[in-house]
C-alpha cells in the first residue's frame, strides 16, 4: 500500500512539469564583450577560469579561440529549470556544457564570447529514485561571471 502511494504521489508531481519561463527550443544566449586585455592574457584568464571552478576541458584550441569544457553537476541559482507544480524546480542534476570563445581585437583588446547550456537534467527524489527530465536554461548569471572573471 505503502508503494502504491508513492507511485501515484510521484506520478502526479512528474505530470505537473512546466518548462522554464524563457523556454524556446534550442534556444543559446550568448553572451559577450570587449575586454581590455590582448588576447594571450585574454586567454589565459578564460583558462584559470576552468580550472579554479573544477570544470573538466575538453577542447583548448588557442590558435582559433575556442575552449569547451563541461561538468556534471551545477548550482540551481545558475539555472531554470521549470516547476513542478506550483513549486520552482530548486534541485536537479545534469551536464554543465560550457563554451568560450576568445577573439583577437588588437594589441590590447579581445572580445570574449561565453555560452553555457544544461544537458540531461535529471531531478531526484529524497530517496534517490529518478522522478523526472527536465529542461534547464541558463539564468546568464554564470556567464556574466565568467566575463567578469575574465575582465578582473
């Protein structure tokens, strides 16, 4: 009987999925600025970021300013990711997949683009059972504090 509550308790709250208020499909913000720094700095910086923040890179190609990275988990207050219900989704796993792209824009100067998606968003019960899949947006918060980072 016991089980048979769960289930259905389960069940309802895994019907009661809304998207994320920003939600359009495929949707990427990409976020970008000048910075006061020639590129190799530039550079530099976009990599300490990586590292200082434990996010595995899998790609670093300086040559053509590109640098992906990823990590399989976030902090919620960087991401939407719907409700349940009427309650705000405040706890869900998935892949962090980060992209930054570093321009060339004189001796003194770069331009920084930074995109970051979710994948495979996941929000678990108390238990440890998988209740839901659920789509994640990024709030632009972490972006920004990576050109902040990267400016700093």
């Amino acid at each position: 009987m016991k089980n048979t509550i769960i289930i259905i308790a389960l069940l309802f709250v895994t019907s009661c999925y809304s998207k994320p208020e920003n939600s359009t499909e495929q949707s990427a913000n990409i976020y970008s600025e000048q910075v006061q720094l020639p590129y190799a700095k530039t550079w530099e910086k976009a990599i300490s970021y990586f590292k200082d923040n434990k996010i595995i890179i899998k790609t670093a190609d300086k040559e053509n300013g590109i640098i992906y990275g990823e990590r399989d988990f976030f902090e919620n207050e960087s991401a939407d990711c719907g409700h349940m219900g009427r309650e705000k989704i405040s706890s869900a796993y998935g892949m962090e997949q980060y992209n930054i792209f570093v321009e060339k824009g004189g001796n003194k100067s770069s331009r920084v683009s930074v995109n970051l998606n979710y994948s495979d968003s996941t929000v678990w019960d108390p238990l440890g059972r998988r209740t839901a899949r659920v789509e994640c947006k990024s709030s632009g918060e972490t972006e920004q504090g990576i050109l902040d980072y990267i400016k700093g």
